[in-house]
C-alpha cells in the first residue's frame, strides 16, 4: 500500500465555520471554560484520559447512568494508581 492510497488527514473546521456561539478563551485572562458539553472525563486503568465519543447523543438517562458510574471507577482508578504510586516511593527509598 503506498503513500498514493493513504486517506488524507482529517482537519480541523475553520474558526469562520464556528459561528457565534463558539467559546472564544483569552488565555491571557486565566478564566475558566467549562467543557461540560464534551462529556465526563474517563480514567484510565493506565492513568489515561478520554472522554465518551457519543456524549451528546446520549438520553438524559443514559448520561445519569454514565456519571454515576464513571464517578465510581474513575475514584477506584485513581486510588489504585496513586497507592502504586505510593508503593513505588518506599521501594526506591
């Protein structure tokens, strides 16, 4: 397979194709923008983070499902990583 048939890569729309009601940050404010539209953040068992592709596709239901599961998974995750973590300071010394 060359280089010919590679699909080409996918780009990001233009800020012209965002209209009015994109969120415009000033990073030289230090505000804070809530992204609650994307979607929970999803721990890892490595410590990953990603987010549910189909968030906004979901039923208030559904969304209330994933949120109290993900809370409890990702609190477990993260204790797990941080008691490795943990584990791994008292070997090394």
């Amino acid at each position: 397979m060359g280089d010919d048939d590679a699909p080409p890569p996918l780009a990001l729309p233009s800020a012209s194709d965002a209209g009015d009601d994109a969120t415009k940050l000033d990073v030289r404010t230090g505000a804070r923008v809530a992204l609650d539209g994307l979607g929970p953040i999803v721990v890892g068992a490595d410590g990953t983070m990603s987010r549910i592709t189909n968030w906004t596709s979901l039923s208030e239901r559904e969304r209330e499902t994933a949120l109290r599961r993900l809370a409890k998974r990702n609190n477990e995750r993260l204790e797990a990583l941080k008691s490795g973590e943990r584990s791994s300071e008292a070997c090394d010394g």
